[in-house]
C-alpha cells in the first residue's frame, strides 16, 4: 500500500466542519477499500460527488475467451495486435481469469469522457508514451517504464503528450494490489532489502480543482458492462485530501535487481502481489558470480501457476525468436527453460540489458480469439534442437 499523503486544504479532524467563504459545507467524502477496515483516503469536494444529470443505456464491455481446451506453450505476437480509438476503445484483452485479466492499449484519440472501474484495480505498465493522469487527486506524471496504479473507484482520465504512440500494458486485478509483504515491516514501511523504497513511489502533485458546472460522462465498468452516468458538475473538484488511497506511478527502471551467486528464482523479481497473482519486474542485472554459475534459468515445471512474460526491451538470453512487446504463456502442467544452445551460452557472460513484465497466476489462464488470431503456432515445438541448428543427441 502506498504511504500516507495530504494535499490541499483539510480540516484538523475528520468528519466535522470545513466551510466554504460563503457558510456552506464542504462535502466530504471517504473513498476506502474492505468496508472501511482497509486503506482509505478522505476527500472534500466543492460539490455532492452524488448529484448525477441522468444515466445513459449501459454497453457491454467484457471479456470474451476463445473455447480452448488444449495445453501448450504459446508465443502471442502483441505488436501485431490492432489498437486505436480512445482509452476505452483502444483496449484489447488478450487473457485472464477470475482474479486478472491482461490487454494491451494503444490510444490514437483524446479522451472525451472520465473511466471509474468499479470492480477492478487497475496497474498500467507505460511500454511507450508520456503523458498525465488526470484524477480528482491531482495530476501524476508518467512515462515510458512507469507503472501506474490507479486503485479501483476512482475517476480518472489518461491524457497523452509527446510524439511518440502510447503503447501500453493494463493489468487488471480484482483484489488489491500491493507491495509484497516480505518487503515490509509490522508498520507497512519498505524494509532495507526490499528492492525499491517510498522515494520511489511518486503520488500525484499539482491538486487542480475545477469549479463547472455542465455535462460530464463518468463510464463505470463494472458487471461486464459500461455504465456511462452523466454529472452536473466536474468530477475533479476536491479541494484537499488526505490517507492512503490514490493513484501513483512507479518506475521498473527504480526496481534494484537481487542477485546472487547462483541463479535466484523468479520471485526476487517481484513487485507487486494481489490475491492469486504476483507481478514481476525483469530488468538490467548482473549474472549470478559463483565460478561454475549458469546464468540462464534452469529447466522448471510450474506446478501452481502460469507464466505470462511481456517483453518490453532487450533480448532475454533464455529465450529466442521473441519480439518486442510479445507475451509468452507457460502454462502449469508442461515444463519450460531455456531454449536449446541458451544455457551453454549464457556461461561467463557479465550481465543483461532485458527489460520484462512478468505476471505469474495460480489459477489458470483463458485467452481471447484476438490473442490466438496472433499466435507463433510453432512455439511450442521451438525446443527442438534442430531448429536452433543443433544436432540432437539421436542424431
């Protein structure tokens, strides 16, 4: 969870009076997750966060898996995959379950409308682009590399700058995300060995505060569905604010890598934890220094879990033929490792520059028509020793 933050203007205790210059009330709101046990903020708006014009006719939004019911590994072709429109609109899913669901965005129009998910956090890893993420917290700054965490119920827009095409990660989660629990103390306070600290998580700054009055769409996703809810007055109209709860970015490239003399295994590369899911942060590292060590990972068999990698920069020393901003899928049940040649090769070598976002499920993984339309079919046998111009033993 993130640490405590206070922005603006916000009386000495909660829940009594703060005044606006005219005599009336500020009207505040908590904002909390667990029925009021969990994290929580405290926001004062200039206006009832409840006064809604009218509701528009709620659309579908869900996600559609394709009827699969044979195991393999697979690579899935991501930059192949189309996206445009605005946020919502450009937003392809590619797999899931009950606890996750992963798509990949690539907005090519501004926003015309505010996004609450009211059933899921959301945790957007930023693989191309800059911009601003506009919430009623203030305005958080990213950029390419940069997680941004926007915890569920809270209205936010995406707001692009620069040249270059957005081109993006969205993890949703149907639980909290958090920090591991390994790297924290009783007090919820980063440890030493954890591999990033509370300076790097950075909150929103600039608190702007709009007072309009007019129309303005909220789409809430929630229930497979979309429910656009028209209010009278501007969502971003707090004037202060104070707790736990809100949206912030993260850098992958502020995650310290652990390593070790021998090849560690992938939960040092954990970043976050949500229920039945970890995400994981491979990035530049040295190789492990034990004299007789074998930097590549060794052969394994996920009996728990599935494997999804989604290659972001560099070339993974275990694994051949994979593009940037392609997934691959392991599924539980079928052992993985390094590609023929890969371990031989990767002894004496220094370090890599790879740069990947792994999360691990331990419910198995549905994929959509689109991520199968994208599919290298022949991934699966991309073990064959001959096809990486390797003699087998047999022959």
């Amino acid at each position: 969870m993130p640490y405590y933050v206070r922005m603006g203007r916000v009386p000495h205790k909660r829940h009594t009076q703060m005044r606006k210059d005219d005599g009336s009330l500020f009207s505040e709101e908590v904002i909390g997750a667990e029925g009021f046990s969990g994290i929580s903020s405290i926001a004062y708006h200039l206006h009832p966060p409840t006064l809604v014009e009218r509701t528009l006719p709620s659309v579908p939004y869900d996600i559609e898996y394709s009827d699969l019911n044979f195991l393999r590994h697979r690579h899935i072709l991501g930059a192949q995959v189309a996206s445009e429109g605005a946020w919502l609109e450009s937003r392809t899913y590619i797999m899931g379950n009950a606890d996750v669901q992963l798509a990949l965005a690539g907005p090519t129009e501004e926003m015309d409308y505010f996004y609450r998910n009211a059933q899921a956090d959301e945790v957007v890893f930023v693989h191309d682009g800059e911009g601003v993420l506009e919430s009623p917290f203030g305005e958080l700054e990213f950029r390419a590399g940069d997680y941004v965490h926007i915890p569920r119920t809270i209205t936010h827009r995406w707001r692009f700058t620069g040249a270059t095409r957005p081109r993006l990660l969205v993890i949703e989660s149907f639980s909290e995300v958090r920090y591991p629990r390994r790297y924290k103390n009783d007090m919820g306070q980063l440890l030493e060995h954890s591999p990033y600290c509370e300076r790097d998580i950075r909150p929103p700054t600039d608190l702007v505060t709009h007072d309009e009055r007019g129309e303005f769409e909220v789409r809430i996703k929630k229930n497979g569905y979309l429910h656009p809810l028209v209010f009278r007055y501007h969502p971003f109209d707090f004037v202060g604010w104070d707790g736990y709860m809100y949206p912030y970015a993260i850098s992958i490239h502020d995650f310290e890598p652990i390593t070790g003399r021998v090849h560690q295994p992938p939960p040092v590369h954990q970043m976050f934890a949500a229920r039945n899911f970890v995400i994981c942060s491979f990035v530049p590292r040295l190789y492990d220094y034990h004299p007789d060590a074998i930097p590549a990972p060794y052969n394994h068999s996920n009996i728990d879990s599935d494997e999804v990698l989604y290659y972001a920069e560099g070339e993974f020393m275990s694994r051949k033929g994979i593009d940037r901003g392609s997934f691959t899928l392991h599924p539980g049940g079928i052992a993985h490792g390094p590609h023929p040649g890969t371990a031989e090769a990767s002894i004496g070598k220094r370090g890599t520059e790879e740069l990947a976002v792994m999360v691990d499920t331990f419910k198995p993984l549905k994929l959509t028509a689109v991520a199968l339309q994208n599919e290298d079919e022949d991934y699966m046998l991309s073990w064959q020793p001959e096809r990486h111009g390797i003699r087998s033993e047999r022959a």
